[in-house]
C-alpha cells in the first residue's frame, strides 16, 4: 500500500511537470538556418509542434512584421500542404538594387491539403527572407496555429520588457552583427576579377614582346650567318683564281 500511494504521488507529480513545463516548450518558433545578419538574407525555420493529443494541426499563419517589411520573402514547397502568400502596398517605398518596391508580404499561410502535424510530431516551414534590417536586433512574427477540431491557438505575444515568456509567445528572430563586406562584396568581387583580367593581359603582352624579340634576333642572326659564308666563299674563289693566274 505504501510503495502504491508513493507511486501514486509520484506520478501526479510528474504530470503537474508536464502541464506546467508542456504548453512553454511547444510554442511555435523561428530559427535561422546559420546566422540572420543585418542587412543580409537567411533562409528562416517554422517549427510547429503539435501540443495536442487527440487534434492534428491543419493549418498555420505567419505575420510578416509591418514596421520592417522585407522586399523578397520565397516559401519553400512542403510536401502535402498548400502556401498562400498575402502581400500589402507600403507606406513608405523600399528602395532595393535601384529599383523601388511598392509592396511587401504581410502573410503566409500553409495549409494541409494532403498532410497534417499528427499529435507527437512537428513540421517545418522554410522561407527565403531579406533584405533584414539593419535598424533592428529582433524580428517578431505572429503566428496563429489552427487544429483539426477547430480548436486555434495564436501565439502573438511579444517578448516582455523584463524578459519572462508570456504564455503565447510570438516566434521571435535574433538578429546577428551585419557582416563588414554586405555592402561591396559584389563590387570588390568585381574589382579583383578585373586586377586579375589587366595583369593577364599584361604578362600576355610582354610575352608577345619577348617572343617578338627573340624571334628578331634569331633571324639577324641567321641573315648575318649567311653573308658571312658567302663571303667566304668568294674569299675561297678570289684565292684559287689568283693562284692559276700566278702559275700561268
């Protein structure tokens, strides 16, 4: 009877760990694949679990932050489940490679069409973001988790300003030290290709001169050779003639 009511207790102590620690540790999140740097791009994570044990999820919508939109926000394709992507007109412009963009995307929704998160497992939803600001050092995305008995979940609190987790905490991205060559990597790219261009063509010319010039030398060389034995030659004939001419 005694090891049974310790048992017992031990259990229903166990379970309280789980309803406590369950809920904070099976929000929806957003995880960088490498580094989310300032002013770069990233391709970004959605991990959904599913928290519930008779439910599947079906359904999943991410808010795109509105005070920093993103001028190229690409989904990738996940097997057995649809993606519509929402996008809104800009109150201020982005100015992008020269080209100014008007609007940007506010939402992603996935939606299970030949899928679902069934209760135990999670899925990810990638996307290609960018261009992140450099004004910022977290990005919060809101995100609304919808189950196959109706039941939704919004996960679009915002971190708190002492740092505790609210009890839906929005997924949100840290963002890492923008790197120091974002900016001109393309140009310096390009500056060192031409350096390398101008110094091939430079060591091809000089080449092409040296080549030249050798080639000039062997052929005076060779015409100055052939004088030469012609002169002898008739060095050769003048002797003989002015000896048969002595003799006579």
């Amino acid at each position: 009877m005694k090891l049974s009511r310790i048992a017992l207790a031990g259990g229903v102590a166990a379970s309280t760990v789980l309803l406590i620690t369950g809920p904070a540790a099976a929000h929806v999140s957003v995880q960088p694949v490498g580094e989310a740097a300032k002013g770069g791009y990233a391709t970004l994570n959605f991990k959904v679990p599913n928290e519930r044990d008779q439910a599947s999820t079906v359904k999943l919508e991410v808010n795109f932050p509105a005070g920093h939109p993103l001028s190229s926000v690409t989904p990738q394709a996940v097997p057995g489940w649809k993606i519509k992507v929402d996008k809104s007109k800009l109150d201020k412009p982005l100015e992008v490679h020269g080209k100014k963009i008007t609007e940007a995307v506010s939402k992603v929704t996935w939606t299970a069409d030949d899928s679902e998160i069934a209760p135990g497992y999670f899925q990810q939803f990638p996307v290609s973001v960018g261009a992140l600001p450099e004004d910022a050092d977290q990005l919060v995305f809101k995100a609304i988790q919808t189950y196959d008995n109706k039941e939704v979940v919004r996960w679009i609190e915002e971190p708190t300003a002492d740092g505790d987790e609210p009890d839906s905490p929005a997924p949100v991205l840290k963002l890492t030290a923008a790197a120091e060559d974002h900016h001109g990597g393309a140009a310096d790219d390009a500056k060192e290709a031409d350096d390398h261009k101008a110094a091939d063509t430079k060591a091809s010319s000089e080449e092409s001169s040296t080549a030249a010039s050798s080639s000039s030398s062997d052929t005076t060389a060779r015409t100055l050779g052939i004088i030469g034995i012609v002169i002898g030659i008739g060095g050769i004939a003048f002797g003989v003639l002015a000896g048969r001419r002595r003799s006579a």
